[in-house]
C-alpha cells in the first residue's frame, strides 16, 4: 500500500494537468469547490507540512545557515521581481498582472520537496529551505505583493498579512505541535499526508480554473505564456545563483526547484480573499500546473544524471 500511495504522489504533475483540463472542459465538475473549502484545503497542506517539522529541524538551520539563507534568499529577490517583469511585459490586464504577482510573493511550495527527491536533489535542505520561507512569508508575501503589485490594483498588505498568519503560521504551527504531543498519531498518519497534499492542491486549481474558465478560454495564451517564463526563469536563475556563491550541483539543484516552484495554493487563497476580481486567481492555478510540469521533467533529467554529492545531507 505504501507503495501505491508513494506512486500516486510522485505523479502529482499529472494530477494537476488532468485536473485543469477536466475542469476547462466542465467547470461543474470542481467548481463547486470554492470559498472556505479552498481555504480549508490550503490549511490542510500546511497542517501536512507541519506534522512533518520537528524541533530537530530548526536546529538543522543553524547547521547549515548559508545555504538555507541563500535558499530563501533567492526565493524573495528572485521571483517577486520576476513575477512584476513577466506581468510587464506580457501586458497582462491588471488583475491577472497582480496575480502573478502575488504568486511569484509566495513562498516554496512542500511540492519542492518531492521533486526534490525525484531529482535526487538534497531533499533535507529542500525541507529547511522550505520551512523558512514559509515563516518569512508571513511578512514578506504581503508587502512585496503591495509594494510590486499595487503599481496594478489596490492591495490590502494588512488583509494579506493577518490571512497568512491564519492559513500559514497556525496550521504549521499545530502541525508542529502535533509532531511532539501526539508522535503515534502523527506516525500513522505520516505515510499519506503528502497525497492529501497533493490532492488539496489539485482541487484548489482545478476550482479556480473551473469558476474562471471562460477567461482562461479568451486570454489564455498570454497569461500561460507569462506564468511559463516566470518559472522558467526562476529554475534557471535559482541554478545560477547557487553557482554564482559557489555551491555543489546537488545543492544548486536543491535552489533552482525551490526557487522555480511555489507554494500556488497560498496564491490562491489570498487571491480570493483580498483581492475584488476573481480573475487575480487564475495565475496561481496556472502556476500550479506549470512548474509542477517544469520540474517533474527537470527531475527526470537530473535522476539520470547525478549530483557532485549525496542528496541526502545539507550542504552549507
């Protein structure tokens, strides 16, 4: 069984694409999907990335602090400004530009993590790195987004702030908790928490895609054509920036998928929360499915071509 489970998670990409295909084809097929459920499935993947964390884990940061730095570094210089750029200059309307925006604020996604693994990149690194930008987004995600994208429309920073403190610091939090109050809970538990991640995160896209899915049919290409440079873009600089400060290949594989992939769910939900277009959404649905794709393919490539060192310890 836990076999099957592993499988059907490692095929996250094609979950995602299935999905909003099947929801661009009949939206009444996930667009019942929507409002707090989407809230509650965001808090569910967080609760799944909380339950995962131990105190043991915080401490691995100060083990490896440039790397973990460099990581989230990159995450937060990189992509904001990517994501104004792409927006730019595909002339996208301004709702999808804030979109994209606020998607390319958001932190790592616990999807890095995986492709991590399939790329026989340094996954404990990729989790570290993971978990502080999740932190760092509390403040981060809500006042790049103003900053960058209220050149756009309106942006409530304070909105977004105390919407993340809500589905991001609280459910990691008891995850966290959990980990150490209820260990056989969590034990049991464990084994499927990244499926039902990964199922929350298909649902979120494939409703947000159903509920927009005539303007993803009349201004699609533009939109997809953006997103698709934004992770490009940001796949091939997290690699270079982890050459540029002289990191091994496994280590700059580990900053290239954690800077390519982020955590759209996020996007989504503070999308529909805070912003008055339901349109400002729809980028993080796409993201989803983009840089799952890039990165599926990325780690194809890479597993046949190993790394400088183990993927299994950090490297600082």
């Amino acid at each position: 069984m836990s076999r099957i489970i592993a499988a059907a998670t490692n095929l996250f990409p094609l979950w995602v694409v299935l999905a909003g295909a099947l929801a661009l084809l009949h939206p009444p097929w996930f667009s019942w999907f929507s409002g707090p459920l989407i809230v509650w499935g965001l808090a569910l993947i967080m609760l799944g990335m909380g339950i995962t964390l131990s105190i043991d884990d915080f401490r691995g940061v100060g083990r490896v602090p440039r790397a973990v730095l460099a990581g989230v570094g990159a995450q937060y210089l990189i992509m904001p400004f990517l994501g104004w750029g792409t927006a730019t200059a595909f002339a996208l309307p301004p709702a999808l530009a804030a979109g994209v925006i606020l998607v390319a604020c958001c932190p790592g996604g616990t999807a890095s993590n995986v492709v991590c693994y399939l790329a026989g990149a340094n996954v404990a690194l990729s989790v570290l790195m993971t978990m502080v930008s999740t932190f760092a987004a509390i403040v981060l995600t809500p006042v790049l987004t103003q900053w960058l994208a209220g050149t756009f429309v309106p942006v409530d920073a304070w909105g977004l702030f105390t919407s993340t403190v809500q589905v991001v610091l609280l459910p990691v939090s008891l995850g966290l908790a959990l980990h150490h109050a209820t260990p056989r809970v969590v034990a049991y538990v464990l084994p499927v928490a990244p499926l039902v991640s990964v199922l929350a995160i298909v649902m979120i896209c494939a409703s947000i895609i159903a509920q927009t899915a005539d303007t993803l049919r009349d201004s699609g290409a533009s939109l997809v054509a953006s997103v698709l440079t934004l992770h490009a873009a940001g796949f091939a600089l997290g690699h270079f920036f982890g050459r540029f400060l002289g990191f091994d290949e496994t280590v700059r594989r580990t900053l290239s998928i954690e800077v390519g992939m982020q955590n759209s769910g996020l996007g989504a939900v503070l999308a529909q929360r805070h912003f008055a277009d339901p349109m400002t959404a729809l980028p993080a649905a796409i993201s989803a499915t983009v840089h799952s794709v890039i990165g599926s393919a990325l780690a194809a490539w890479w597993s046949r071509h190993p790394g400088a060192t183990a993927p299994s310890s950090p490297s600082n």
